[in-house]
C-alpha cells in the first residue's frame, strides 16, 4: 500500500483485489484443506484471517495476529512473552480485566498511573502501556518510554484500543507490540468480539502464532470478516465520532466535573496527545454527583444507551465504577457514535438539564 495514501484509501483498499474478485476478502469456513498448499487445518491458519491480518498489519507498521477477543489477544502476548519470576509494570488506571489477569500470573507486578511517574525499568521484562488510558484518557510518551525500556533490556506493547491504528501508530513511535480490543472501534459496529497483536518483531509475531494454533484461541472466519468489513469505513466513522466528541466538549465545559478529551487544547493531555496521536476519538469523560444522576442522565436521553463497550456507531455510556473501575461512582465514559451533531448535543444537553 502506498504510504502517501491518506487514511480513508488505505482502509477502503486494505485487502487488494484482482479482476474477477470479489471486493474484500470472504469468509472461508474450512476445516481441513488439501495438503499441499499454505492451509492444512483451520486452527493453524485461515485465509480471511490473513486478509484482516495484512491490512491491520500494513496500518500499524508490523505484523499483526488476529484473535477472538481483546481478553485473548492481551492474555496470550502476555503468557507468551512472560516467564514466573518476570517484572511486569502495567498501568494502574488501564483496563480492569488487564490488572485482573496479571495479578493471577506468577509475576511480579508494578502498578503506575499512566502519566507517571515512572520508575527505573531496570529487571523488568515488559512495560505496558494504555494510551488513552481507559476510562480516564491520560496519556504517557511512548517514545520516551520505549527508549527508557529499550535501555534497561525490557519490552514494551501499547494497548491501543482507544486511539486505533488510524489514530496511534505506536510501532512507528518505538513500541515493540501493539494490542487492541478491535471489539471497539475498528469493526465498529457492536456486531462482533475481536482482538489482535502487532509485533514489530517476525520472530516474536510467530511465537504468538505459535501460542494461538496450541491453545486454539483462534477467531471465526465470519467474525473476521465482519472485522474486515468494519475496517473499510473506520476513517469515516473516526471523524464523526471525533466531530461529535468535539461539539459534546464544548457543551460540556465549566458545566461538569472531571471532564476529559485528550482533543481538546485545554485538556491535560493534550500536548502529549497531539505530539503522538494522529487524530481524536470519539471518547470523553466526564463525572456526574452519584449513581443517582446517572441514571437521570440516561433515563432523560433518546439517543445514548447504557453499555460496556465504546467506538461503535451508538452513542454510549458507561458508569466504569459498576465494573470494578478505581474511579468516582459518577463517573461516565461517554462514546460518541456517528449521529448528527446536533441531534447529539440537542440530547446530551436535554438529559443533562442544560437546556
């Protein structure tokens, strides 16, 4: 693919096609294939995996392995790049399920709030970052990081659920894996659960193939298609998303508490964010009085829906504190999905007694 392609190309024309072909890849069911060719069983290999592997791969700057779920796309990089005894620093303010995970791993674990600070990364073996974090979309340096992790001999991977491949290309920035739940943005269309690893590493991309044909975490070809699929309009999605997070800001500002986008100049992160990240998300937060309010919040709304995930085409909220979050009881991780503009103000404003 063609480097000076801007964004909404190289999606759309991510998997190439030759006359006769179908547009995009299809889903190939199979199980078993004839022995010869480069598939012999459908655990160790599959065309439509490799279809959404190369496009994701040729986004990111790697080589990407596609998996099940965000869950088993972060649990096997880190069994397979994890040994008992290992330091892992994780960050204290990422995904709940990560922290979770790690602590049941005979591994040292070193919890740090993703804006720092950081401590010497000496006798560590993985350094993992989320950037945005999530839910509270603090950012750290991945360049500075690396570098700090390269020195001390220590890996470093980026979950990059909440910026996406169009938004972070942390691979370029000198991250050595990246990780994302592609469940969220990417297939974008809360119809599917999926994940996958991108290794700036040959070797290390084929250890973690390794690892997913042996313990058969492996994704439905109908499933990766619908990753595909959803790949193809993640530029223009992305760009409402962020239009709408940009105009809820707005509306929101000096009228709520704790509220953070990482797009918006005023935000702590900002600067940081804007060295490092492409472009903005659809994602904010903000924090309302108690559990009460919330659920006013959401009761007042025709347009945003209580759910778990974000980066689809709905507007949604989630109070994180119900999920295990280390976050005030208010708090809402609000999504912006890819309605108008102003219908999504008109709302939020209405369910919020602004208006």
């Amino acid at each position: 693919m063609n480097e000076n392609f801007g964004d909404g190309t190289r999606v759309v024309h991510a998997v190439p096609g030759e006359p006769g072909d179908p547009f995009g890849a299809q889903p190939v069911f199979a199980s078993s294939y004839h022995l010869g060719g480069q598939d012999y069983y459908g655990r160790a290999g599959n065309p439509t995996w490799r279809a959404l592997e190369s496009a994701l791969g040729t986004l990111e700057g790697g080589e990407c392995v596609a998996f099940p779920s965000g869950m088993a796309a972060i649990s096997t990089l880190l069994r397979t790049v994890l040994s008992s005894g290992d330091t892992l620093v994780v960050p204290s303010d990422g995904y709940f399920l990560t922290r979770k995970f790690v602590s049941e791993m005979d591994v040292n674990v070193v919890e740090v709030p993703t804006a720092g600070p950081y401590p010497s990364f000496d006798g560590v073996r993985l350094v993992l970052l989320e950037t945005p974090s999530n839910p509270g979309l603090d950012v750290c340096d991945i360049a500075d990081l690396a570098a700090r992790a390269h020195e001390a001999g220590a890996l470093l991977a980026v979950d990059n659920t909440t910026a996406t491949p169009l938004g972070q290309r942390p691979l370029e920035l000198g991250a050595d894996l990246v990780v994302a739940s592609d469940t969220k943005a990417v297939a974008g269309h809360s119809d599917v659960l999926f994940g996958h690893v991108t290794a700036a590493s040959e070797e290390l991309a084929g250890r973690l193939r390794d690892a997913r044909t042996m313990n058969g975490a492996i994704p439905g070809p109908f499933e990766t298609w619908l990753a595909l699929r959803g790949l193809g309009t993640l530029d223009l999605r992305l760009a409402r998303q962020a239009e709408n997070a940009e105009a809820v800001y707005a509306l929101l500002k000096g009228r709520v508490a704790g509220l953070r986008w990482p797009g918006a100049p005023e935000d702590p992160a900002y600067l940081v964010a804007a060295q490092q990240m492409r472009r903005f998300n659809g994602v904010l937060t903000f924090v309302l009085d108690d559990v009460a309010a919330v659920e006013k919040f959401l009761s007042r709304s025709k347009l945003v829906s209580a759910a778990t995930s974000f980066g689809g085409l709905h507007t949604t909220a989630d109070r994180r504190a119900q999920f295990g979050d280390p976050v005030h009881e208010g708090l809402v991780r609000l999504s912006c999905g890819c309605e108008d503009t102003r219908d999504l103000v008109a709302d939020v404003s209405h369910a919020l007694g602004l208006d």
